[in-house]
C-alpha cells in the first residue's frame, strides 16, 4: 500500500494481532491434549504397578490443577487485554466503525467472563 496513513497502518496492524490471538487460542488446546496424555500415562504406569494407585492419583490432580490454573490465568490476561485493546481502538476508530468494522469497542465485555474455548478446556481439567 503506498503511503499509509497511520489509521491504516494502526488497523493492518491490529488485523496482524487478531490472527496471532487466534492462532495462539488454537495451539493452547495441546495443553489440554498433554492433560490427558498425561492421565492415560499415569493409569498405565498404576496398571503395571510402576507407581502405587495413590500416587498416581495425586500426579492426577496436581496435572489437573496446573491446567486449571493456567485456565483461570488465560482468562484474566484474555480478559484484561481486550479491554486494553478496546480502549487503544477507542483513541484510533471513529463512530462510523463501529458499523463498518466492528461493533466491540464500544463497550468493554463483561468483567472476568471466560471465554468458550477456555470453559471447554476448565471442563475437561474438572472432569
């Protein structure tokens, strides 16, 4: 594009981001799948009496916590950044962006609301 303007410049960039949120949102599902590979080694290691049912049982939950910490941590980052980008995109956007663009900076999300992907991944940790 020849001689961007800022306003371009700003948007392209934040296109950039979005994709970048996107993909990592979708990379951090391996964590859930290293959960349950982890469980699936755990009971193997128990049916061959490597490690004692106890044992295995607290790795279990100590493996289950750590996921639903890290959960609860994505959350407030997810959370807190996109209020942060919402404020950035109030300075650079003008009202009639909220038509043609997107309708999101207008007004923050509710507080401390786990996203869809999140809550899917909480569900498994717990179960």
């Amino acid at each position: 594009m020849p001689d961007e303007t800022p306003r371009q410049k700003f948007l392209l960039h934040m296109y950039d981001q979005m994709f970048n949120d996107i993909n990592r949102h979708i990379i951090v599902v391996w964590q859930s799948v290293g959960v349950l590979i982890g469980a699936f080694a755990i009971l193997a290691l128990i049916e061959k009496h490597i490690i004692t049912l106890d044992l295995g049982a607290g790795i279990l939950v100590i493996i289950c916590c750590w996921l639903l910490a890290n959960l609860l941590d994505s959350s407030y980052w997810y959370n807190r950044n996109l209020a942060i980008i919402g404020n950035i995109e109030r300075e650079f956007l003008s009202e009639t962006d909220l038509r043609d663009i997107v309708y999101y900076f207008g007004a923050h999300r509710p507080t401390n609301k786990m996203i869809t992907h999140l809550r899917i991944q909480r569900a498994l940790g717990l179960s």
